[in-house]
C-alpha cells in the first residue's frame, strides 16, 4: 500500500472518530522500498546516479478512471536545455517511472543539496508526460525559492501555500499546462504553511491520487523541518546533487535528515555535469 492510501485512510479513521497509533511515523514502518532498477543512496557513496541503466517499458502504465480536470492553458514552454541535458532527463525518467519490472512511485520529491532542484523536477515532468498518456503533475513545495511557475512561463499566482489551510481543494488552482501535465504553483503566502498535520497530509494525499505521476520539488534538506511535511507523504525522495559542488558529507547528512524525517531516499541524480563532446557533436551521434 502506498503512504498516500495510507494517509487516506487514517483520514476516514479520524473522521470516524477512531484512536490512530502514536507513533514516530503513522504512514509505516517499512520505509525501505523502492522500485526495481532504482539504486539507493550508498551511505560511503552518495553520488551513485540514478540515470545509468535502465530499460524502457514498451507500453504505457495503466491510467487512473477519468477525473475532471479543468481546461488547459496553453503549452508549457520547452525546458530541457540541450539533446545531452534532455538525453539525461529522459534516462532519469525511464529509469524512475519507467521501469520494465517491478512497481513505479506514484509520487516522487525532488530535493536539491547544494544544487537546484526546480529544474530537473519540471524537465522531469514534462519528458514524462511525453512519454505517458497518463495524468502529470508537478508540485512547487519549494517556499524559499519557487521556480516551476519559471520554468513552464506562467504567473505566480495562488497555489499550495494559499490553499492548504483552507477548506477549497488543491486541484482548483492546478494549472493545465500539456493535455496530461498539471503544474501546482507554490503559492503566494506570506507564511510558510504547515505540512505535518493530519489535515495536511490528507489534503495533500486527495489531490495527488487524481493523478498517475507526481513529482515534487521540495526545499533542501537543511531547510526548517516543517517544510518536510511532504517527504514522509510520498514515495521516495531523489536527492539533487551538483557534480562539480555537492560534498560528499553534504549528501550524507542530506540523506540522513530526510531518513530521520520518515522519507525514503530512492537515490539521487548529477546536475551540472560536464561533457567533453561539443553540443553540435553530440547530437549526430
């Protein structure tokens, strides 16, 4: 069962007025699975990529019943920067969401350590809802730096901050921005909002179960612990490391707060990497 029908279900409990265990993380206890093909973070070596290997599945995962969803907006603008940039997105993704054996994360954050992560979760999003009839969607929990309204070129406007508190659902200001993707912005809130209560986590969990893929950007793992609401919600974190920054002890202690948190750290992916192979070059091989 996933952590999102999990948290599903301890919402109808409480609503029932059922006792809910007391325990440090109601969403399970067995927080070391992840999906074939995924590598886990090596604590002596916390730079394996995810990117490496992987092949593809030939037909496309079986979609969710149809949900209404709200008219598009117009298309999202291209996001990968060149064929070598995309050529390493779309690895990521097949490898991720694609895998020919075993069982997909539904929902996945993105965390950046010493790195930006904005970018590899809207490229990610967008490749995959190339790839996938199925409904995308990608989330700005990033409150100290939103980005993903910059990468698809909308509005920063109402969106997650605004709405978690209230009593109107998420998906009213979900922004169609491919006939399969969906963008929900961070939100304009003076506050950071609050993502570790039960009303949270289980608005949280309604919005990303109208979705087939989810993929999160969330603020690094240094950042206060309650902007980590989401980490323990999903299915995994991916960790975004910058190949000519990122120290290794700087990935470790990243992977070690989210694993204190309750996450799990599916692996983690290089940005920044340098080719020897000029752009024109690499794109004739």
């Amino acid at each position: 069962m996933s952590r999102v029908a999990d948290a599903l279900d301890r919402s109808a409990l409480a609503s029932r007025g059922v006792p809910l265990p007391d325990d440090d993380h109601p969403w399970g206890d067995d927080l070391t699975e992840r999906p074939a093909g995924v590598r886990p973070v090596d604590e002596d070596n916390p730079f394996e990529p995810l990117h490496s290997v992987s092949p593809q599945r030939t037909e496309p995962p079986p979609s969710r019943p149809a949900q209404p969803f709200p008219p598009a907006t117009g298309p999202a603008a291209p996001i990968a920067k060149d064929e070598a940039h995309r050529a390493q997105i779309a690895a990521l993704v097949q490898r991720l969401f694609l895998p020919m054996t075993g069982e997909a994360p539904q929902s996945v954050a993105f965390s950046g350590v010493d790195a930006e992560s904005g970018l590899i979760t809207a490229a990610a999003g967008e490749l995959l809802a190339q790839q996938t009839t199925a409904p995308v969607c990608v989330v700005d929990a990033n409150f100290a730096a939103p980005s993903l309204h910059t990468h698809f070129d909308v509005p920063h406007t109402t969106g997650l901050s605004n709405l978690i508190a209230s009593g109107d659902p998420l998906f009213n200001v979900a922004r169609q921005v491919r006939p399969n993707l969906w963008l929900l912005a961070a939100g304009t809130a003076a506050e950071r909002p609050g993502l570790r209560s039960d009303a949270a986590r289980a608005k949280l969990a309604q919005f990303i179960a109208r979705f087939e893929y989810v993929l999160i950007d969330i603020e690094p793992a240094s950042a206060p612990i309650d902007a980590h609401g989401l980490a323990a919600l999903v299915d995994g974190v991916v960790l975004v490391l910058a190949a000519d920054g990122t120290r290794r002890d700087s990935a470790r202690r990243a992977t070690q707060a989210l694993h204190a948190l309750g996450a799990s750290v599916l692996g983690a992916v290089l940005t920044n990497r340098r080719f020897p192979i000029p752009d024109p070059l690499y794109r004739r091989l």
